[in-house]
C-alpha cells in the first residue's frame, strides 16, 4: 500500500483508505454572488459530460520545515473516465504508474515495483476525487457526499470548494475550476486536493475532450506477468 499511495504523488490522498482514497477563503456576500454561476456550471458539467479523456499534470506541494522551502513533486500523464465510476490515470512522469477502475474493482499499479493493490470499489470512491469526476450525475447527488461551496472566479475559471460531510481527516476540502467562457459545456480544468496534513495536489488538465468515444477495454486492468497482487 504504502508504494503507489506515495508515489502517485497523493494524487488522491485519501482516495482507497484514505486513496484511492482538487484558493483562498472568500467574503460570505462574495460567496453568494458567485454562487449561482459556479454551482451552475458545476451542475451543467455533471449532468452533460458523460464521458472523457484529457492529458493532465500533477503538482504535489508537501508541507516543510519552518526553516526549509516546500518540496515539490511534479507528475504527468493520461485520465479517461466514463460514467458511473469507471476510470483510468495513467502515469508516464517521473514513473510508470496505473491506477483502474472497472465499476466493481479499484486496481493501483506501480511498474517499478511489479506490484498490484486491489480494493473494492465500493469502498473506496465516496467522497473522493473521483466522486467529483467519474461517479456523480448531478449536482444533488454530489452534494450528498460533500458541502459545496462556490468561490470567486481566478485564473479564468469558475470555482466550487468541496469539503467532505464524513470528514475522516485525510482530505480537508477539494477545489474545482470550470473554463466556462467560449464553452458549450463546462470544461474540468483543474482539481485541486488539500489533504489532512496541509499537503496540497493540484491536477492541471489539457485538451479535456468531453463526452469522448472510449474503448469498453480502456477500464478493463489486466495484471502483468509476474506481478505481485495485494488485496488488502
């Protein structure tokens, strides 16, 4: 467990176990005056994307010392998903690393170590990253899982806060920005991900490709040769 948790750079601490388990506190009249365009762009990108495929890069900002700098960690690779609760990030840099989910199953794959973690599903998604992208149809059934909060727009993105409703201590809160502007429908550009040591993920996605056409075997794992499998 402790291999791809790491290694993945925290992409979703908290998301299996915590895995396998996305800026700033705003005014209360700010919030209410952003609320109806965040919230309603986040509804819209939930109910009209089915489906998706993107390249992303991950940043990985690590607590430090009073007296040191912040370590970063910087990461890159492929996602896909199809709805519900189906998909694939696919890590290229600095390690080969696969992480799958077919629906019933969540597979952690590290290349280095040839090995496999394998948990149910059902365990694992609830209020994690992937509840925000792969599994939630609507905005109501998101708000089931997490406390929404819409923020001030930045970077040209609309903003929703995310704080988990079981808060178990490995995530605080997530953040997701929408490009809306020139958009049919809004487009996830970035998840950001604050875990409960104050280490922050954030996950820049390039050429999202909404409601993508996706092979039935994008999500299906096969086990390499020779691989050790873990099921926890």
């Amino acid at each position: 467990m402790t291999f791809s948790l790491q290694r993945l750079g925290a992409v979703f601490t908290g998301f299996v176990v915590w895995l396998v388990m996305a800026w700033g506190m705003l005014t209360c009249a700010m919030a209410q005056n952003a609320a109806p365009d965040a919230l309603d762009a986040l509804s819209q990108f939930l109910k009209q994307t089915q489906s998706g495929r993107a390249q992303f890069t991950q940043v990985v900002i690590a607590l430090a010392k009073a007296d040191q700098a912040p370590r970063r960690k910087t990461s890159s690779g492929t996602f896909e998903f199809q709805k519900p609760q189906q998909f694939r990030f696919a890590y290229q840099k600095p390690f080969v690393q696969t992480m799958v989910s077919d629906g019933h199953s969540l597979w952690l794959y590290d290349a280095d170590l040839n090995q496999v973690t394998v948990r149910k599903q059902s365990q694992s998604l609830g209020q994690t990253p992937a509840a925000l992208i792969a599994s939630s149809g609507d905005l109501k059934a998101l708000q089931a899982e997490f406390v929404l909060k819409a923020e001030a727009d930045a970077e040209g993105l609309q903003w929703v806060r995310a704080t988990p409703k079981q808060n178990e201590g490995s995530i605080q809160f997530l953040r997701v920005g929408l490009k809306v502007a020139g958009q049919t429908v809004p487009v996830l550009t970035v998840l950001e991900i604050v875990d409960g040591l104050g280490q922050t993920s954030r996950l820049s996605f390039q050429n999202f490709e909404v409601n993508a056409k996706l092979a039935a075997e994008t999500f299906q794992f096969r086990t390499p040769s020779g691989a050790q499998v873990i099921r926890p």
